[in-house]
C-alpha cells in the first residue's frame, strides 16, 4: 500500500532527502520515493547516515535526484560499534542548514531573513557564506 507524502515535494525550492546507508548504496524506499518525483529546478540536499562504510549513498542519491541540483551533501556518521554515540560533530550537523541559505545566494526567491532553524550567530555567517 502506498502511502500519500504529508507534504508535497513540488511546493519546495529545496528539498532535504536522507537515507542510512543500506547495503552500500540508498535505501528503496527513498529510491522510490526520488524516482516518483519531477525534481527539475529544485536544489536537493542529500544526506546520509552510516557506522564507518558509506558506500556511494550521497553519489546513488544524487544520481536519483536528477535532474535536481544537488548542493551540500553530508554523510553523518556514528559509533561504529552499533551504539548511538554520533562520531560526526554536532556542529557539522548544524552547518547543514545552510543549503537553504546557499540557495538564496544561487538565486532562488525565498524568504528574506535569517536562515530557520539555525542559531543566529550560524545563520548570520550561514549569510555571509563563512562557516566552514
């Protein structure tokens, strides 16, 4: 039974899409999920997570995402013992939302202001094009 997106990929610019790492490679439900939208013009954030062997999860997704843009790709990594401790800085983490501001300065009509859900001090740099 397939089930209905909650929200609709074509009302967004830029679109997060993350998967752990499945046998090397993207998950297939998030294959489907890619495979099922018309993401042209939008700018698409793959991240991913794994404990030590990512495989080719982010270049998989980017080639599923096509013809999207994609921009700022992460891999999260955690313990690779199988616990919950994340091995990949919080900050790091963090640092991801910029894509929403790096779309903006790719020229895509989004709202002005700071970026959301960055603290502000990220967001402001986030702006400026700074953090890394």
């Amino acid at each position: 039974m397939r089930k209905t997106l909650e929200h609709d990929p074509a009302d967004y610019d830029v679109i997060a899409v993350g998967t752990p790492t499945w046998w090397y490679t993207i998950t297939p439900a998030v294959a489907s999920l890619l495979s099922a939208q018309d993401l042209a013009g939008k700018l698409v954030v793959p991240f991913m997570t794994n404990a030590g062997w990512p495989g080719s999860v982010i270049e998989d997704t980017s080639e599923a995402a096509a013809p999207a843009t994609v921009i700022e790709p992460m891999e999260v990594r955690f313990d690779s013992n199988g616990g919950p401790r994340m091995v990949t800085s919080q900050n790091d983490v963090d640092a991801m939302g910029r894509a929403h501001c790096q779309a903006r300065e790719i020229g895509r009509k989004l709202e002005p202001g700071p970026c959301p859900g960055l603290p502000s001090e990220t967001a402001a740099n986030a702006t400026k094009g700074s953090t890394r």
